[in-house]
C-alpha cells in the first residue's frame, strides 16, 4: 500500500480542476497553442477525470487476479494517456479515430502459439499513431510489426528474469560514481555488441552533452547534464533508480511507453478473446510465457504512472 501511495500521490495536486486549469494554461503558453485561458478551462475537467479514472483502473488491477489484470491495466494506461495528450492538443479527440486503438492483433492464435512470437501491427490511425506523432515526434509507423518476444526484452526490469530462465543478459547497469559520472565495464560493451565509437556516437544523436574516457577496464562517462528517467538518450530507466545500458541489437525503435502499450494491448485482446489459451497458460503452468507475463504486469502497474507523471512534470 506504501508503493500504491508514493505514486499516485505525485498525482494529487491535478485532481484540483483549479489546480489542473492553471497547469494547462502554463502547457499551452509554454507551446505557444491557441487561447490558453480558454481551452485550459475547457479542459481542466476532463483532464482531472481522465486521471481520476485511470487511477481508480489501475487501483483496481493491484486487487485483481492476474488473469484480469491486463484489461484494467491497459484502460488504465489509456486514461493516463488521454490526460498527457490535453496538455499539447487542445482540441482532443477533435477526431474519432483517435479514439481507437491504433493497433491490431491476430484474432485466433494457431497451434502452437507462443506469447513471444506473437506480434502486432500499427494502424495509420488510432490513440498509438497520435501518441507517437504529437508527443514523440515520431514519423508514421503504419504497417509496421513488433514482436512481443523483442518489446519485453527493452523493459530493463525484467533483465534479471531473462539472465535466469533464457540465459541472456538484456542489458547491464551504469554503475554512478559521482556528480553526474558514471563507469560501464568495457566488457559489458562487447556483450552488447556495442563499441566505445558507437556509444558516443548515439550520445551524440540525442544530443547529450558528455565527456568520456577508458580507464582500467571502464568506460567513463562524465555528463554536464544529469540524466533523467525520460530523458536518458541510448540508455534504460529502471525503476530501481538505475541507468541500463541495452542490448543494441534488440533495442526496439520506440519510447518505452509506447512498448509497454503494445504490450498491454494485446494481452488485454488476449485475456478477452484467447480465453481457453490464455486460461490453460495460467492453470496448466507449462509455458515460460506466464512467468514473463506476471513479471511484466508487475512492472507496468508501477512503471506507467511513474512516467506519466514525469512526463507532466516535465513540460512545465
């Protein structure tokens, strides 16, 4: 209950819609979006409900049976999206069909199915596509697959699993030291398919300024701006407060938001429409995928509220 409370309280002060009101207009002036006063009044309210209603959907999924969970957790994420979206598009949903899913999923699995060969398609509409433009900046993604196998291996909680049961390292923690310092052993690199050239060459992408030297076996990286967990450039939050180095060859090319809502939704499809597999993978215990699955629920319940409130955190 103590975890429950040390992450929707960050919430508390948007469920003020005075509060929420003048939080939006400061959005919207900082944007330079139209009539600030008059939209952020217009909105205020939705975005205190869609908070208010995500809250009570994940509080829900915490006393709910894991078979249920993905449902709750997926509208609940839904909602904590919707409210993000009002603080840069004023007029949403100004449109219908950013009000579905943006997303699909093979309706009947075949003999066989494995949760991590799974995968989902992007649609060129939908709540994934509006996302992925208006607050990532991304270029269309339509048609575009990801395979439930490659978007758990870029959630860095689950690393400890993956050591364990596939005998693989998904990625390895910068170790601090001090002052925005942080050493990465060199061997940890070539695990990681990753040079010293590389790294500083992805640093360089995201525009993050850094000093780096080798010494004794480590590579040391010397930031002049801290990271944050939204803002880490090449590297992973973890919600143990640690910077994970991923592996580059199974780096997914998507925010780790959006990987945890292709995720979600589809095993929010998959919990109302597989419901003999999806009973048969939680009672008969025979596949590795529940394991994967509870772990990954565990960590999206808790992880997606803590961005979320990053994120609004961050634009003012």
């Amino acid at each position: 209950m103590s975890n429950l409370f040390s992450i929707w309280s960050n919430f508390y002060p948007y469920l003020s819609v005075h509060y929420s009101q003048h939080y939006l207009k400061s959005c919207y002036e900082k944007q330079h979006l139209p009539e600030p006063t008059a939209n952020s009044y217009k909105n205020g309210y939705p975005f205190c409900y869609y908070l208010q209603h995500g809250k009570m959907f994940y509080l829900q999924a915490e006393q709910a049976p894991y078979e249920l969970r993905p449902i709750l957790l997926f509208y609940g994420m839904v909602q904590l999206l919707k409210a993000w979206l009002l603080t840069a598009d004023v007029d949403y949903p100004k449109q219908t069909s950013v009000l579905a899913h943006g997303v699909s999923s093979r309706k009947i699995k075949k003999y066989g199915y494995a949760f991590f060969d799974d995968a989902v398609r992007i649609q060129k509409t939908g709540l994934f596509s509006h996302l992925a433009k208006l607050m990532f900046h991304m270029k269309p993604l339509e048609g575009k697959k990801y395979c439930m196998g490659h978007l758990l291996k870029n959630i860095p909680e689950l690393n400890g699993l993956f050591k364990r049961m596939k005998k693989t390292t998904i990625c390895y923690p910068l170790i601090p030291i001090e002052n925005n310092q942080y050493m990465l052993p060199i061997n940890s690199l070539d695990k990681l398919h990753m040079t010293e050239e590389k790294l500083s060459q992805q640093l360089k992408q995201y525009d993050i300024p850094f000093q780096c030297l080798s010494e004794k076996g480590f590579f040391i990286l010397n930031f002049k701006e801290g990271l944050t967990p939204i803002s880490a450039g090449p590297f992973q939050y973890s919600l143990s407060g640690e910077y994970m180095m991923p592996n580059r060859k199974e780096k997914a090319d998507l925010p780790e938001i959006l990987i945890h809502y292709l995720i979600l939704y589809n095993l929010s499809m998959i919990s109302r429409y597989e419901t003999e597999w999806w009973y048969d993978l939680h009672y008969q215990k025979a596949s590795p995928d529940l394991t994967f699955i509870h772990a990954f629920l565990d960590v999206t319940a808790n992880k997606i509220p803590f961005y979320i409130c990053k994120y609004l955190e961050e634009i003012i």
